[in-house]
C-alpha cells in the first residue's frame, strides 16, 4: 500500500483561479478589519485641527476691511470622533460668525485695528452646535484696517 495519496497533476489556470479568489477573501477581510478600526476610532475623544468656513457680518456699510480677512480658520477642536467628522464633512452649511456689531475690535492708532480671536471662542463653540470643543483658533489675531 502506498503511503501517499494518488494525486491529480494541477493546471496552472486552476491554480491561478484559487490564488485569485484567496487575494479576493484576503482583500474583503481586510477593508472589513478597516472599517471596524475606523469606526472604534470614532467612538474616542480626539484631537484633530480642521479648516472651517467663517462670515463676517455688520462691517460698516462704507468700508472694507484690508488686508481681505480670511474665509477659513483653523479650528484646534477636542471631541468624539463622530462629532469631528459630522463637521469636517458639513462646516460649509453652518459657518462662524464674526459680528463687527458685538465684538470688541481694539484699534491701535491710524486706522489700524485688531480682533484677538480667542475672545471669540465661547461664541464659536455656540455657533457649531456640536459635541466637540474649539480649544484654539488660527489665526490667533485678524490685523486689519478700514479703507
């Protein structure tokens, strides 16, 4: 009696088609494992900085700030996850609101003046309704001055 089985010689096509569909199981379990690493990441509090759309409203009506103040700033935030990527993925819908009617702009003389934005925070994290916390905001101080 033999001690090996009698086996059947393989053609290479069978065998290609078995490597194939390994490479297609290996490649569905591995975009599966990441989809559930990302989802776990979400459900923790991070850190994450993101670019954020901001309005300027009540300016004076016969002026224009200049230099051109910028349309996004950069939002230092600290939240779960979810809530992160709610307002990475829908910031263009609801953006700040810097209000020239309630903030308190100090001027430096000759026309100049400046914002520091960190004094805006509170009305900021207002403004986002969401879970996360702004902690910082970039840039730190709008120079500006009427023309």
């Amino acid at each position: 009696m033999d001690k090996f089985p009698e086996t059947r010689p393989v053609s290479p096509k069978r065998d290609l088609k078995r490597i194939n569909r390994d490479l297609l199981i290996f490649a569905v379990f591995l975009v599966l494992s990441f989809l559930f690493w990302y989802l776990n990441s979400l459900s923790k509090v991070l850190n994450t900085t993101i670019r954020y759309p901001v309005t300027y409203v009540n300016m004076p009506a016969d002026r224009k700030a200049f230099p051109e103040l910028p349309s996004k700033f950069s939002l230092l935030l600290s939240g779960p996850g979810c809530s992160i990527l709610k307002l990475k993925l829908g910031s263009n819908g609801n953006p700040l609101v810097v209000d020239f009617a309630e903030t308190s702009f100090i001027t430096r003389g000759s026309g100049s003046d400046y914002i520091v934005t960190a004094l805006l925070i509170a009305r900021f994290n207002e403004n986002i309704k969401s879970d996360s916390r702004i902690l910082s905001v970039k840039p730190d101080t709008l120079y500006f001055s009427f023309r």
